[in-house]
C-alpha cells in the first residue's frame, strides 16, 4: 500500500489553499517549452511552507495548541514557523550552526524560538527529540511523513493542472519529501511524464540510494560540501523512498560551478532571485540537453524545472552575478 496518493494530496491541498500562494509556472527564456514551477515565490520563499502547513493543519487543535518544534538548516524551519504563526500557536526550531544567516533570520521574523545544534542529522534530531520530551511539543518532521509529503505534492498537482501536456519534471532531492510527492501527482494525473531528481556532485545520497535499491547515509562532512545547503540531507526518508523507487525515472548530478552558473543565469536572464538549491534543476536540464546521462534522456515535450526556493545570502547572490559578467 502507498504510504500517499493522490487524493492524499488533493486533501492537502484543500487544507492548505487559504493559506499557501498557488505559484506560477513561467515560461524561461530557453530555447523550447521549458517553464520554471516559482516557488521562489512561495510566501516564505521555499516549497516547505506547503508540508508544514498541512501538517499543522490536520493536527487536532488541543495537540496543536500545545506548540510544535522542527529541525532544518533553513527552509523547513521558515515553513513551520510561518505555519505556527498562522496557528496562532508556538513554534521552536533546531537550526544547525552552518545554517545561512539570512535563513535563520526569516525563521525569527516569523516569532519563532531558535535553538543552534552541531551541523549533523543526528544533532538536529537529538535537539528536537529532547525538546518534545521536555516541553511537550510535537515534531513537525522535515520530510519524512504523509502529511508533509502530500503537502509538497501540492507543487505537482497545480504542475499537472497548468501544462497537461508536461513530459518531463525536474526536482531537487534532499531528504526526498518533495520530489516524492511531486512524483505522486504528477505520475498519477500524467502517466506520459517522467520525474527526475536532481542532487549536487557532493551530497549524491539519494542517487545513491537509488540504484543501490536500499537507503545509503552519507556522512555530514561529505553533503556539508556543497553550496546548496537545502540538500545537505545525509540520507533519503524512508517512505521517500518507496514513493521515490515506484514513481521517480532517475537522477542526474550536477557540479557546484554549474549550480553557481545556473543561479546567476536565473536573475540575469530569467529575472528570477534563486538559491543554489533551486538552481539545481536548470543546471541538470543543461546537463541533459547534451545527451543521456546513464540512461536518463529528456521526453519531447514541455519540461517543467522545480526553483525549490529563493532564500539566498545578498553577499552569496552578488558574487555569482559578479562571476557571470
């Protein structure tokens, strides 16, 4: 039995439609039908903010009075702590110490209690665990539930609604939430589209995992490489990845020079502000218009690249642009 369906994420996104912007789908200045899915303009700048809402939002209101606490190096930390102040609840995030300044700044704006940790998954966890025994909160897992998973398919079932004749996605993969539930929606509604993940070169866990058909972990000091630190996950969930083994076609890498060009290329060229994790997809597209990469070609047809986010340092952000010139 599937661990999500698709009506799994129609009910999400019921429950998270007075809430969430539905993102537009825009059309980039490429050569063919190639349209970036924005959530860049998501209303905390990232796609997390569609899990976390409905994970809050199918808890039972005396368990979500009681406050809930979140783990992540950025995006999901903005996510339930926007959620959380929507709620009118309490919300307290375990922020790994090499997480973007601006990120954990966003995550306070948004009146929520931040607790720093060692840059590991089993740091973040322990600090999050601890803090549901001693406080009583509840976890709001970063990608490794139902209901977080059908809130990110979200993303993929407004893709599917806006280009029915889409062949191909392109997703960027840290611990596997969105890319699984996009893969569910789309897969479901477009049985002729294929879904695609994309990692960096340096944290490639879930490629990994992929074809060796059993969950590998990478250690924190190997995925802390690259520069697109919203994949730093070391090792895919695992109701990911049964989602991810029955629906996803495969993965493509990319390096950290091609993710530095796509970001730039995205606000010259695409006027659209992206962070090095939501320029994986463009530079893996790139990657694929040379030819297959084991085994993995693009379909004719429109292509659809996943901006996971755009949540990105001004200093980081200038010198790519500077580097473009």
């Amino acid at each position: 039995m599937n661990p999500v369906t698709l009506d799994d994420v129609r009910a999400a996104a019921d429950r998270i439609r007075s809430a969430v912007y539905r993102t537009p789908t825009v059309r980039l200045p490429l050569d063919g039908a190639v349209y970036a899915k924005a959530e860049n303009l998501q209303r905390t700048g990232s796609f997390k903010l569609r899990g976390a809402y409905n994970f809050l939002a199918a808890l039972p209101e005396a368990v979500r009075r009681r406050g809930v606490v979140a783990h992540s190096s950025g995006n999901h930390a903005q996510g339930v702590a926007c959620a959380a102040y929507l709620f009118g609840v309490h919300a307290t995030i375990v922020i790994p110490d090499n997480a973007p300044a601006v990120k954990v700044a966003r995550t306070l704006a948004w009146g929520a209690e931040v607790v720093r940790c060692a840059p590991s998954s089993r740091a973040r966890e322990e600090g999050a665990e601890r803090l549901v025994r001693e406080r009583g909160y509840t976890l709001v897992p970063p990608f490794d539930h139902p209901w977080i998973i059908a809130g990110q398919g979200t993303a993929g079932l407004e893709l599917a609604e806006d280009l029915p004749s889409l062949k191909n996605v392109l997703v960027c993969v840290g611990g596997g939430g969105l890319i699984a539930g996009v893969a569910t929606a789309v897969t479901s509604l477009l049985p002729d589209a294929q879904v695609i993940g994309v990692e960096p070169e340096l944290a490639a866990d879930a490629k990994d995992s992929f074809e060796a058909k059993r969950l590998r972990q990478w250690p924190a000091e190997l995925t802390g490489r690259t520069m697109a630190d919203g994949v730093r996950t070391q090792s895919l969930g695992q109701l990911n990845f049964e989602l991810i083994r029955q629906r996803v076609r495969g993965f493509i890498t990319v390096s950290e020079e091609a993710i530095q060009e796509a970001t730039g290329w995205y606000a010259l060229e695409a006027k659209l502000v992206v962070e090095p994790t939501g320029a994986l997809t463009l530079a893996a597209y790139r990657r694929l218009l040379a030819g297959p990469i084991d085994g993995i070609a693009l379909q004719d047809g429109p292509t659809a690249l996943l901006i996971s986010g755009g949540n990105i340092a001004p200093a980081m952000l200038s010198a790519f642009l500077s580097a473009q010139r």
